[in-house]
C-alpha cells in the first residue's frame, strides 16, 4: 500500500518547489539580460531611424544592394492583420553575414536587422508590423555584396495604428 501524504505536508512541499522554481527563474533570466543590454548598447541605431528605404539600406550597409534569385523571401499575399506578418528569409548564397527585413511603407522602414555568425544557415523567420499595403525587401549580405528579394503584400487590417 502506498504511503500518502498528508495534505498540508503536500502544500507545503508544493510552494517550497514553486519557490525554487521561481528563484532558479529569476537567476537564469538575469544574466542573459545583463548579456542582452550590453549587446544592445552596440547595436547601430542610426538604420533604425531612417525615413526611406535608400537611407536605411545606406546606413546599415554603406552600399546599394541587388536583386538576385539566391534570396527567397516568404511573406503572405493578403495579410489579414498587418500586426503580425509572418515573413522568413533564406539564401543559398555562401558565407552570409547578415539578413535585414524592410518595409517600405511602414514610418520606419528597416523592420527586423540580424548578424548571422559563421558557419550558420543564412535563414531567419519573424512576424512584422506593416502600417498598410507594402512592398516588403529583404537584404542578404554575403562576402561582402548586397543581395535583395522583394515581394508586395496587401494589408487588410493595419498594424501600426491603422
């Protein structure tokens, strides 16, 4: 016959692991904060806060970028609810050091910007907010060179405000 515990000897073993729980909860989730901000404190700001695509392409990368068919962008045709476009970007292209997602409409342009660290597949995947019916670009770097895909996408519903 199994033993049983009596029920505020269970509670009590239930909130000292709920209490662990937590404790290990908050120590985990500190230090990759600490790591987060100092990465963020890098971070180039300035691509960020461009009006125009040209500007925004300019200050993140200092050159104009070109069309290729090794970049495959993923966007829906029709989005329902410009909050939440699910996009993904990837490239056959070799060596890819950073993947940028923009669109054009939106007040600022440059949406998601992402450093790919070597030897990883140049493939990304988010979900963007899109003010209204936008041609979205996405920009791939690779040794050293601009690469582009871009796709129209109708927004129905918008997400920034509309």
């Amino acid at each position: 016959m199994p033993t049983q515990i009596r029920p505020d000897r269970m509670r009590r073993l239930i909130l000292k692991s709920a209490i662990a729980g937590l404790v290990s909860g908050f120590g985990i989730g500190w230090w990759p904060k600490v790591a987060r901000a100092a990465d963020a404190a890098q971070w180039p700001k300035d691509p960020f806060t461009q009006k125009s695509e040209a500007d925004a392409i300019k200050a993140l990368y200092g050159k104009e970028a070109e069309a290729s068919d090794k970049v495959k962008l993923d966007a829906p045709e029709i989005a329902e609810n410009g909050a939440v476009v699910p996009i993904s970007v990837s490239s056959t292209l070799p060596d890819v050091t950073s993947i940028a997602v923009m669109v054009t409409e939106n007040p600022f342009p440059l949406a998601a910007s992402y450093k790919i660290p070597p030897g990883t597949l140049g493939m990304v995947s988010n979900r963007l907010k899109m003010a209204k019916t936008s041609k979205v670009v996405a920009l791939v770097e690779s040794n050293g060179k601009i690469y582009s895909a871009t796709k129209e996408v109708k927004v129905t519903v918008g997400g920034c405000g509309g």
